[in-house]
C-alpha cells in the first residue's frame, strides 16, 4: 500500500511538472539550495545523521563504510553547491534534436521530454538523495527514493527539507522517500509497472543483482565499480605512483576507485616496493605482500584494499580488465601514444583514461553538475548520468489534412 500510494501521487505530480516552466523549476531548486545552508535545517540533518553513523558503529561498520556515509557542515555545503550548478545548467526538456519536412508536407520535430516518474534504490550515501531529487526535477521527473537502512534518518531528514522549500514553487510529490527499508516494500517498488516509468540502482554489485533479477520496470544498471589501473612498461613511474594512490586512497569506499593494479613486468621490480613504501601499511596490497585469490580479481572492496597483477604485456591487461571489470572505469598510465590508444579503443567500459585518475568518473567533474549515477550498460545511457540521459524524445507532427 505505501508504494500505491506514493505512485497514485508521483503520477499526479509528474503531470505536474511535466509542463512546468524553467523559471518554476529553477526556483523550485533555488529554494532547495537555500534550505541546505539555513543554519537550523543543517542542525536537523547532523543530528539525523549522527543517529545513523552511532547505528553503524554499533553494527560493526567499517571506518571506510561509515565515511560514506557521514554528513558534515562542510559536506552539506558542497551539496549545496551541487543544487547550484544544476541550476546554472540549461533545461533540456523541449531542446529539438531534429526535424524534417516529409514529400507530403507532414512537419516531424524530434524533441527531448521527462521519462516520467524514475524510482531510485541507493545504499548509504545520503548526498544521492539530493543530487537524484534535483537532477529528476530539474528535467521534469519526479522521483521516489529508497534509500538504504543505515542512512535512513538522514534520508528522512533531507527529503523533509527539500520538500517544505518547493513546497511553494511546485508540488511537493514530485520528491518522496520511501520510509519503509524492508526487502518486501522493495520489491514492491521493483515491480510498480503502473507507476515507474525507470529504476535506476545505485550501489554495489549486490543491489544491482537483486534489482535486474526482480524488476519490472526498466532497469538502467549503475554504481559497480571493479576498476583498474594499468602500469605500462613506458610509464612515468611517479606520474603512476601520484595517479595509483589517489584513485585508491582519495576515497576508496566510491565505485570510481580501483581495486585492482595491473603492472607491466619490466617495471614491477622498482614500482611495486615504491608503491609499497609509499603506503606503509595503509593499503593492503593482495598478490604482492598478501595472499590473492581468483574471487578477488572480481570483488568491489571499497575498502583500502588492493589486488595486484604483473602482466607480460598490454595485451594482457587489456585481456584481465575484459574478464573481471564491471565496465566503470579504467586507465593506463604511459607515454607510449600506440599503447594508449590500443587501450582506449579495446577497453569495453563507460569511462577510459590515459595518464589521470579514476576518480574524475564523476558527474561534477565532467560537467554535469551532478549526477544520478554512473552507468555501466550501454542502453539508454552509459557513463556519468546527467539531465539529459534523465530524457526520453517525442515527436512532434503537424500537417495540414494530410492522410495515408
């Protein structure tokens, strides 16, 4: 029944906005904005979220996971920031693609509309809950979130906070949260085929099994994020170190870091150790001063853990990469230009570097000012998914009495 009803108002609401003005639903985020930085507002969700990070402690939650998880005041103030690079953002609904004029005089506009009302499951990062509500909006969609348990109070939090600020701007109902994180009003969500027009999970490979194996409703696959970087024999090693740690340390519980190193045999001798000594500990390095297994090559740590590989040569490693990746994000660290673009062009995944890290895999940083996730399939969207890819067309015909 909880699902019905936020359907039965999702629905009501998508017509709504549908229609809206850029205007209307720029105010509608303005005010989100304003709300993140109100001093008592960011009080309400600290305090929500401490109620979930002591839940987790007391879980046995890993550091890295709780790290995910935490909110800040700084925190709240880049998402903030986030809502106001959406806004700055040009509206997509009603851009023309395309158009022709038939022999018969038949006008054919090709134009991008709202897919309608898009579900999203997510785990235990709370920022997902505005980025998704203000992208969705922002291109005419409303939303129902489902959030994981363990930031459920924060969840709760945030949505209140956007939904009393547009509350005067536009209906509330195009953002709603679903309170209940039991498996069962899951599911139900999976199959609302009268209500959903989309799902999108984001999160670990877990979820995205769960939500492809019983849904029915479109599904867009995204978050999993068994990465690689590739050491090649005509690497700068220090441009490698530099690159390495970041994309693993900089925040390994994030599905744009690498899990797993691949290192050219000829300079393995001298990067490893280097690698080793760099990290002192802080990293596990499996395959190297750790047992490895088969099952690691596929397993999303996100954690400070990663499996290491030496590989005779590029074919290989693109070869490994094939096998194990999850199709996010991969680089290759060389100054062979062949090397590099043999591995951008054999490289199956969404996101293929040279010589940078992983972790600008990432809407904001690829312009998008935030992002609904990442999208490892190839249909409808792959890649970081911005306003446009939260878009479907529709054509638009006009004649003058013509008849077939």
């Amino acid at each position: 029944m909880l699902i019905t009803e936020l359907g039965k108002k999702a629905k009501i609401a998508e017509r709504e906005i549908r229609i809206a003005t850029s205007i209307q639903k720029n105010s509608a985020l303005e005010a989100i904005k304003y709300a993140l930085l109100d001093s008592k507002n960011i009080e309400q969700i600290l305090t929500a979220n401490k109620l979930d990070l002591d839940n987790a402690e007391q879980n046995g939650i890993s550091e890295v996971m709780q790290d995910r998880l935490r909110l800040t005041e700084d925190r709240i103030k880049n998402i903030s920031k986030a809502v106001e690079e959406v806004i700055a953002l040009p509206d997509p609904i009603g851009e023309i693609i395309d158009g022709n004029v038939r022999p018969n005089g038949l006008r054919i506009t090709k134009t991008r509309v709202p897919i309608g009302v898009i579900g999203i499951i997510f785990e235990s990062r709370p920022n997902v809950t505005v980025d998704a509500a203000v992208l969705c909006l922002k291109s005419g969609n409303a939303v129902i979130l489902r959030g994981g348990k363990e930031a459920i109070n924060s969840n709760i939090a945030l949505a209140e906070v956007m939904r009393n600020a547009i509350a005067e701007h536009i209906n509330q109902d195009v953002i709603q949260l679903v309170t209940d994180t039991s498996r069962e009003v899951s599911r139900e969500l999976m199959q609302a085929r009268e209500y959903l027009d989309l799902l999108i999970p984001r999160g670990g490979a877990g979820l995205i099994k769960t939500v492809c194996e019983n849904a029915k409703v479109p599904v867009i696959e995204t978050g999993s994020g068994n990465c690689h970087a590739y050491v090649d024999e005509f690497a700068d090693l220090n441009i490698a170190l530099n690159i390495v740690d970041n994309a693993k340390t900089q925040r390994p519980s994030v599905c744009n870091s690498i899990e797993t190193l691949l290192v050219h045999k000829t300079v393995a001798d001298e990067f490893l150790p280097k690698l080793a000594e760099f990290w002192n500990g802080k990293v596990q390095l499996r395959g190297y001063n750790a047992p490895v297994s088969e099952e690691d090559f596929y397993t999303e740590y996100n954690d400070l853990i990663i499996t290491i590989k030496i590989v005779e040569n590029i074919d290989e490693a693109i070869a490994h990469i094939e096998k194990y990746s999850t199709k996010h994000s991969e680089t290759i660290i060389t100054k062979d230009y062949k090397n590099a673009e043999k591995f951008q062009k054999q490289i199956d995944s969404s996101a293929v570097y040279v010589n940078a890290s992983t972790r600008f895999t990432d809407g904001g940083e690829f312009g998008l000012g935030a992002e609904i996730g990442i999208s490892t399939q190839k249909l409808h969207a792959r890649g970081p998914m911005g306003l446009r890819e939260l878009t479907t067309i529709k054509y638009l015909i006009n004649g003058d009495g013509q008849v077939r």
